[in-house]
C-alpha cells in the first residue's frame, strides 16, 4: 500500500524544522558549556597563583637572616624569620604548619576587621583562598587560639582537615605546628569531631565556636567535656586546666552549614 503523497512531503519537510527548532538549544547548550570551561580554568588559574604567593611567603621565611633593616623589630623579640613578614603586613601573627599535609600557612590576627582575610589576601588584595586567621574575640596573648580557614575542594588551605575524621589519618600527623611571632610551638591533636552552626532556637548543643576564653576553670572544664564528647575518637591526650588549646575549624559539607574541627594541646617546653 502506497503513502499517501501528503503524508510524504510532510515527512520531509518536518526533519530539517525540527533541527531549526532545537538550533537554539544547541546554542544555548554550547555557550553554557564554553563559559563553565572558561570559569573553571579561570578559578584553576586564580587557585594556583594564589598558592604561589604563599610559597613565596613560605620561602622569605625559610630564607630570611636577621639585618639591620629589621631592628626596629627585633626590638620586640620576634623570631628573625617571622621579621620579614610582619614588615609587610602587622597582622601577621604566626605561621601553621602540619608535617605530610598541605597546611602550611602563615596566620593573620585582625581584632578590628574580623572575617577580613576569609577572603582577602596576605597583602590584603580579593583572594577565594583567603589567609588562616584567628577569632578575633580570642585574646591575642590568651591560652586559647581558634583559626579559621577555607575547606577548599582542590584540598589546600584546611581542605585536608577533614581527613581527621579517620583516625589512621591522624597516626600519621598527629602533631600540629603552630609558631607565633615569638616563638615555635607545638600541639598534640586532643580532638576531631563533626559540628555545625546551630540556630539561636537550638537547645543543648556544643557551640565550639563561641568558647574565645578558657581562663575560668568551670568553663574550661565545660569545654572540655563537650570536646570529648564530641571526638569521633579518642587520641589518648587530654588537656588540663592551664595548658594553652588549639582549635582548627573549617567548614564541612556533611550537612548544611557544617563544620570539622580539631583540638589540640600545647605540648609542654
């Protein structure tokens, strides 16, 4: 039985409409396809300049010898490697570093600007990666540190932190360093645990990120058993009161607005 010819001249004219009609969605497609190419490699590029920069910073510290130039900052007992940097930059207030990972960044402390380097630079330009820094409600000669940095994907910055949560990981790096200006420190990691940032409605919960002060024994000792608590393992270190904590938060994305965090307690000089 034959096609009617109408049935025909339809079939053939309906194909090259339907590819004029899905034209621009071929279009559309591409253009999302080459701006996500460009956007990708444009962050991959900004990443990789950005870690330069800090190996750079990382070097003029290895590198650096004491000079007459620095004397007025010798004055003050900073240590001559840490001289150069807070030439450049007096929110300087330290460096962290932790053998076997990534992390291995110099620490910024602004009481007056707050979250400034969540995404500024170490010379203060706009930066994805930002600086480690601390709370700016800790004391900066207190007994308590809380440094804050990105988990970034590429797993620089505290990217890596997360890794804690498996405690073969923290064997093999179970000692955090963590230099001030005036002198080199290290800390036994106490803690790693899982957390968020709770609601002003939510009830009995650890808000890690509110403690900026252990001088007072019952809030020390409060703290700590919410650590604890908290810890998906236990070390085998534990913190006294007294002892000098260590605190490294980054953001997780186990849950909305999560966080990992890791405790740790200076080991004695």
């Amino acid at each position: 039985m034959k096609r009617p010819k109408s049935l025909i001249k339809k079939c053939k004219i309906g194909y090259p409409t339907l590819k004029i009609l899905f034209l621009p969605f071929y279009i559309l497609l591409l253009t999302l396809f080459l701006y996500s190419s460009v956007k990708f490699t444009t962050t991959m590029i900004k990443d990789k300049n950005e870690q330069n920069a800090f190996k750079k910073l990382s070097m003029i510290v290895s590198e650096s010898a004491p000079s007459l130039e620095y004397d007025i900052f010798q004055d003050y007992n900073i240590l001559p490697q840490y001289i150069p940097l807070v030439e450049m930059n007096t929110d300087f207030f330290g460096w962290i570093s932790i053998e076997g990972t990534n992390i291995d960044y110099p620490v910024m402390y602004s009481p007056y600007k707050s979250d400034f380097y969540l995404n500024h630079a170490f010379d203060g330009s706009s930066s994805r990666s930002g600086v480690p820094f601390i709370d700016s409600r800790c004391s900066e000669s207190g007994n308590y540190y809380i440094i804050y940095a990105h988990h970034m994907r590429n797993t620089t910055m505290f990217g890596m932190l997360p890794l804690y949560a498996e405690q073969s990981y923290y064997y093999q790096h179970p000692v955090i360093c963590f230099d001030t200006l005036y002198e080199k420190r290290q800390y036994n990691i106490i803690a790693a645990f899982y957390s968020r940032v709770y609601g002003d409605d939510e009830k009995d919960v650890f808000r890690y990120y509110d403690y900026f002060d252990l001088s007072d024994k019952g809030e020390f000792d409060k703290y700590m058993d919410e650590v604890k608590k908290a810890s998906i393992y236990d070390t085998g270190f534990a913190a006294t009161y007294g002892d000098e904590i260590l605190v490294l938060s980054t953001c997780n994305y186990h849950t909305t607005d999560g966080r990992f965090v890791v405790v740790a307690v200076r080991k004695q000089p």
